[in-house]
C-alpha cells in the first residue's frame, strides 16, 4: 500500500461529534477522502443526491434536515473544476434556504487559487470565485495549502489554511533512505522561501534552479504604444519638455543553471502542487545532469492533467509522492512512481475544533509562514 500514515496527533481517531446539530456532507469531486473524514470523525455522510441532467445542470436533494444545524460540504477542485465549484455553490445556497445555521465550504484544493494576481487584460478569478461562495451562503472556509494565502483575504468570511508540511516532512524523514544526504531543491528562485522553511527543520542544504523556461509575455496588444516617431531628437526633446524614454530591452531566458551542490546527493523538489509536469521534469534532468544519485517530488496536490502520468513514467524523477486532497488513482494505475500520503486526520480535526469552538493552534504548531 502506498498510503502513509499520518503524523501523531492528540489521538489516531479524531472525538467524535456527538452533537446532534451538524451534518457533514459531500458532492461528487472526491467521496473517498470525505467517507474518510467521516470514519475518522465517527459519524457517517450525510444523505444527499448530487447529479447532473442531460443539459449537464446540476440538481442537489438534500434528504435529510438541516434546518438549524451545522454543514459541513466536502467538495474539492479536480480537472472538472467547474462541475465541481457548481456543485458546491448549489449545495451551499440549497442548505441556506433549507435554514441551515453555518455552512462551512470543506475544499482541501481551491479552484483557481492560482489565478489571485492581474495578468494584463485579464481578471483576478480567484476574487470572482469567493464572492460567488461567500454569496451561495457559506459562512467559513477551510483549505490546505493555498497557492498564494493572500487570497484568504479575497473572503469575507473566515478562511482556515491548514497545512501539509508536517505530512511531507514526516515522509522525508520515515520513507527516504538516507535523507541526511538530501538537498531540498527549489525549481525556481521564487520557491526558495518555502524550501529553507523545510530544509531547516530537516537541518538540510538547499539548492536553487535558476533559468527554468517560463511562458513568453512580450506579445503586442497595445498596451505598450511607442512614443511618436521622430528624427530630431532635439526638436522632440523641446516638444515634450523631457528627454527621450530609454528604450527598454526584451528579457533573456539564461541557461538553466542549479545553484547549489547536488553532486552524489538525493534531491527532493518541494512545491505546492503538481499539475503540468514537464517544469519538474526539465528540472529533474537537469539535476541528474548536475550528478543527483536520487530524485524526489513532493508537493500537496497533485494534479497530474493531461499526459503527466506517461512523462513521470518516463522522467529520471524516482518518486512522486502527494497528499489526497484531490482524487488521482487513474494515474496511479498509469504510473508506479506516484505514491499518496492521506490527510484526511487532519481535515478531520479541524471540522472536529470549528465545531467545538476550539483553538486551532494546535494544527499549525511548529509550522512557518512560508510552508
């Protein structure tokens, strides 16, 4: 089995909710880790039909009343990621209508938390997406491992984002043979933050790719108009009161180059989630180049669209390893190297604290502000 046990919390199965006032529910994304969540809470699923007709609406029949009780709708964010934000927005304005007293949206992965910074003529989608939550009728969020945590303040109701490090360390330090020889690597400069944040308290070196290709964004469309042409300089320069704008140069993509020793050494790439894979693939060449022995990816969510299973299969990466906030056992079955830690104890225990009114500190000890 390649699901890992969790980290030692309070006790291996979280109190259950004795209340009678909650009800934990689930919509189509990912049942597995909500039947999970509620074996380790004690309780079972609430009773509730989600389906979509012939059209691809969604219809939701809640057969149980929640009229004054507590929700708790486990939905996360999968490659159908607009299905999946329907189904959670109907569940949530469904159970408000049925006089539900809290509705707390449970998404171990957020949808287009990617999308949190303005790309030229574009929209910041992840504050298009809270409104519409906070609007639907859910009253707290709770997530792991947000990619950017400033989108926390896109809500207007509370956001708890929990974290998966103390998992991905536990499985550095439990299922890695000899990881004091590691370096934890990070695949752009960006990253080096969240990487030293782990590499200290695995009293480790960190290495840093520099170079890695990025999408070109020196397309015309306007928004960069020359100033108006002309041969005289001095004759533009009394026009215009000012000297002539220097004239700026395009960026160059450097070689990819690796800050760091890797030589004879295991390296473990750490990152937040794993989607399009031929970045970390690039990387991992790169590293086997440089003389890494071994080649680790860990990161939360994993992703894995389209053909990334295959490239993993293919790579000189020897082991992927992500936690179950987002359903990935196709591509398990495409590819050995993914292996899964499950966090569901976790998610768990934080519904458990929310309900009970409880201090969440204890979830968040020992954990850094860049994990």
């Amino acid at each position: 089995m390649s699901v890992l046990k969790e980290p030692t919390f309070p006790q291996n199965k979280v109190m259950p909710l004795s209340q009678p006032d909650y009800v934990i529910l689930s919509g189509l994304s990912h049942p597995d880790l909500a039947q999970k969540i509620a074996a380790r809470l004690d309780v079972r699923l609430g009773r509730c039909d989600v389906y979509h007709t012939s059209n691809r609406e969604t219809l939701v029949n809640i057969e149980e009343s929640v009229r004054g009780r507590d929700v708790y709708i486990i939905q996360t964010g999968t490659k159908d990621v607009n299905n999946n934000i329907m189904e959670l927005l109907i569940m949530a304005y469904t159970c408000k209508t049925s006089s539900a007293r809290n509705i707390v949206g449970v998404l171990p992965y957020l949808p287009y938390s990617k999308q949190s910074k303005m790309r030229k003529r574009g929209c910041i989608a992840a504050k298009l997406l809270a409104k519409m939550m906070v609007k639907s009728g859910l009253t707290q969020i709770i997530t792991v491992d947000l990619h950017q945590k400033e989108v926390q303040g896109f809500f207007d109701v509370p956001v708890d984002n929990l974290r998966a490090s103390p998992f991905l360390l536990q499985y550095i330090q439990e299922s890695i043979p000899d990881y004091k020889n590691a370096v934890i690597v990070a695949r752009d400069p960006g990253s080096a933050n969240k990487i030293t944040s782990y590499a200290e308290r695995l009293r480790l070196a960190i290495a840093v790719l520099h170079g890695e290709q990025k999408s070109p964004e020196d397309e015309v469309d306007g928004r960069c108009s020359p100033p108006l042409p002309t041969d005289n300089v001095s004759a533009r320069t009394v026009a215009l009161g000012f000297d002539p704008l220097p004239v700026l140069r395009s960026k160059e993509k450097p070689p990819i180059s690796v800050v760091g020793d890797v030589k004879d050494r295991i390296a473990i790439i750490i990152d937040d989630m794993i989607d399009d894979v031929a970045s970390f693939v690039a990387a991992a060449e790169t590293l086997k180049d440089r003389g890494a022995k071994k080649i680790y990816v860990l990161a939360t969510h994993g992703l894995l669209s389209k053909d990334a299973p295959k490239l993993i299969e293919d790579s000189p990466i020897d082991e992927v390893v992500v936690t179950n906030t987002v359903p990935h056992e196709i591509q398990k079955m495409v590819c050995h190297k993914i292996k899964t830690i499950d966090v569901s104890i976790l998610i768990a225990e934080a519904i458990r604290r929310i309900h009970f009114n409880e201090s969440m500190s204890y979830l968040f000890r020992n954990v850094g502000l860049e994990d």
